[in-house]
C-alpha cells in the first residue's frame, strides 16, 4: 500500500477527534449491553430460557465498538457532508486532469505536458499520483492547509521514475503546491524538481 499519512493545519485535530470517539464509542457500548440484559430479563419473565454468554458482552464492550466506528469514519464517514463539515477535511479523492508548463533555463527549453493525476484518500491516509506519457509519480509525504481567503492548500513531495521507454529522462524527486478552489472542483499551483532533473514549472487541475 502506497497510501501514507498527511499533516491536517487548520482542520479539528485527529487528537481530539480520537477522544470524541472514545466518549461515543462507551456510551454505545453501554447502551447496547443494556439492551441485551434488559431483552435477557425479559424473557425470563415470561419463563423463557435465556442467557447471556460472557463472549458477547466482550464483543460489544467499548473496545471493538470503538475500533469499528474508526474503521468506518476512516473509510467513508469523514466523507459525509455533516460529519466533513465538522472534520474540515477536504475531500481531493478521485481523478483529475492535469496541463503543466515546464519553464526554460539554461539547460531545458519550456514545454507543456499533460496528465492525470488520482488522489486516493482517507480520514488519516492520502496518495497524489500522477501519470503522463512519459512517467508517473507518487507522493511521499504531504500536508493540507486551510488558507481561509484563497481555499485549501495541499503540499506533497513525490518521487517520479519515467517510463522504460525513456532513457533520456531521469528518476527525480520533487515538490509541488497546489491550491484548490473553495468548491474544490479546480487547482492551481507549482512543482520543483532536483536530485535528478532539475526543472520548475506549473500545472493547473480540473476534476473529471
């Protein structure tokens, strides 16, 4: 799995975040035995045979309660329009079509170049991935900033190899930044690149 954490300023802390979880997480815990005991009394009052094995009281304690409502706000919940609004996480997940220009120095003339890039992304995980004729990169590391007069803004590095039919390029690292609209349907930004290709230029995004 290539997905890896990112950094989240100006969002609610994951921290406390956790800790609201914890507090939900016993109080249904706490709700759910009390229903089962309460349904297990009931029955014996009407002379049914009933019995609550310790095991099940152990799966709905707040332990697995709690593991499961993170899996769940993970991997779809933040997504949820009242939820995100209280998260303030941005949703970038799906594909994007890329256009970049490629600025002229003293070793590399200007040209365009066109791609597509693919964000999967979860409530603590994300991958930017970009692909053109010619290579594809994949993030390392990244981080999501609110910027509340232009939007949000996403900072990545990422690690670009080219294609085996490129010998004439070279694998590199680099950086970008990219500031997305508030309705995060457009972005606009800047990549630099060095430790093998030493090239700047810009790119401009669009969500399919």
């Amino acid at each position: 799995m290539l997905e890896h954490e990112y950094t989240l300023l100006g969002g609610v802390s994951r921290l406390k975040i956790g800790r609201y979880l914890a507090l939900v997480s016993a109080t249904v815990s706490g709700f759910i035995v009390f229903v089962l005991l309460s349904s297990v009394d009931v029955a014996q009052r009407f002379g049914i045979a009933a019995s609550l094995p310790p095991s099940i009281l152990s799966f709905v304690g707040a332990g697995t309660v709690f593991t499961a409502l993170s899996w769940i706000l993970n991997r779809y919940a933040w997504r949820w329009k009242i939820i995100n609004s209280l998260l303030q996480i941005p949703d970038l997940a799906g594909k994007w079509i890329c256009t970049g220009t490629t600025m002229a120095t003293d070793s590399n003339p200007p040209f365009d170049w066109s791609g597509e890039i693919i964000v999967i992304q979860t409530w603590d995980r994300i991958r930017v991935r970009l692909k053109t004729a010619t290579s594809a990169s994949n993030s390392r590391s990244a981080a999501l900033i609110k910027d509340e007069a232009d939007g949000w803004r996403l900072f990545y590095s990422y690690r670009n190899e080219p294609n085996i039919d490129q010998p004439e390029l070279s694998a590199h690292r680099g950086f970008s930044e990219i500031l997305f609209d508030p309705g995060l349907n457009t972005g606009s930004g800047e990549y630099f690149n060095g430790h093998g290709r030493y090239t700047f230029g810009t790119m401009s995004l669009e969500r399919v």
